[in-house]
C-alpha cells in the first residue's frame, strides 16, 4: 500500500509538472506557433460563439484532436437530447477512436432537439467545450477537463465537478428552474457508446426526475 501510494503520488508529481512546463512556454514568444495563430485569428474573424466569444491566442506546438457528437435517445416516451465531447486518438490520419470525456444530455419531453456545442483543442493538454441550447430557457454551458480526469462543467452557473461523474443530466422545468443528475456513466470508446445509452437508460432516478418535472 506504501509502495503504491508513492508511485501515484510520483506519477501526479510528474503530470502537475509537465502542466506547469506548458502552462509557461505558452507564455514565452519564441515558443508560439505563428502560423496556427495566423490561421486562428482569420479563422475566428467571423466567430459567433456562445456563450463565450472565442478569440485567437498565441501556443507553443502541440498535436491533439477533439471531437463533439451529437445524440438522441428516449426513454419511453420522454426523448432526451445530448452531445459528447471528447479526444481522437487517431489523430491527423483521419482515423475516428474516439474517446469520450464529458457528456451533457437534455431532457426535451416529447421531442429531439440538436445540442450543439463547440469543442476546443487550443488549451491543450486541457479539454475546452461550451455551448448554449434554446428550450424553454436559454442553457449556456462551459466546461474544462484535465488529462488527470479532473475538471468542471457549469450549466447556467451550476458547476459539476467531474471527478464524481462525467456524464450530466439536465432536467428543465417550466419556470426559471431546472433539475439534474450526474453519472459515473460514460463511453470510454465510440464503439462503447450504444451500452452507454443502455446503461444511462436503466438508470432509475431518471424516471424519479421525469415524474417530479411532470408532477
């Protein structure tokens, strides 16, 4: 138990300070990237992106794709919408392995909705998703996922930390009000992802939520 407390303690050490490492060398000119920056600013020119506007800023080089895709499901008849953002390990040989790291889902009553978000890779080794969906109120959401399996999404100044569920679940209700849920739930591949569903399906304080949204 010593001998295993130690090496995860020196593992952390070493992740902290390769984040410290990256977090100063994208503070130092020499080190940035000019031409993804060039490209970033004539790319973002005509950027409308909620709720945060996205803006160009000069990193060092570094190789990490993401991805976001969007989904529906129901249960019954309740329909849910949602969309996962994640990491493409295949990386730049156009191969899809995706790997999922936070997931928002919606519950839309009778109907499927497209939840649209943005997904960044610009924060690098850092996860950066935000988003804004139009039910019956506006939800703004922004989220931050470190290689450590840490990190935060806030929905509509509701922060969930992601160390105790990366999948969240928003219930809106008719007033200026929502409920949610947070799962431990999460596809850890693209092939994962129908036993997720499933799994996210059998989950039974959904249907404790539908009813209270209902009741």
């Amino acid at each position: 138990m010593i001998i295993f407390t130690v090496t995860v303690s020196c593992s952390r050490q070493r992740i902290i300070t390769s984040l410290e490492t990256k977090a100063k060398n994208n503070q130092i000119p020499e080190k940035w990237n000019m031409e993804l920056f060039n490209n970033d600013k004539e790319w973002l020119k005509d950027s409308n992106s909620k709720p945060l506007n996205n803006l160009a800023f000069p990193i060092e080089n570094y190789e990490y794709y993401v991805f976001n895709q969007p989904f529906n499901f129901t249960i019954d008849e309740d329909h849910f919408s949602g969309i996962s953002f994640g990491e493409n390990t295949g990386g730049k040989d156009d191969q899809f392995i995706l790997k999922h790291e936070l997931t928002l889902i919606f519950y839309t009553g009778d109907k499927d909705y497209q939840v649209n978000g943005g997904v960044s890779s610009r924060n690098y080794p850092y996860l950066t998703v935000q988003g804004q969906v139009e039910l019956n109120n506006v939800y703004d959401f922004v989220g931050v996922k470190s290689p450590e399996n840490e990190g935060y999404l806030i929905v509509n100044l509701k922060s969930f930390d992601l160390r105790f569920g990366q999948t969240v679940i928003i219930f809106p209700n008719d007033d200026n009000s929502f409920f949610y849920l947070q799962s431990d739930e999460n596809p850890k591949t693209g092939e994962d992802f129908d036993l997720f569903l499933r799994e996210i399906k059998s989950d039974d304080r959904i249907k404790e939520m539908i009813n209270k949204v209902n009741g």
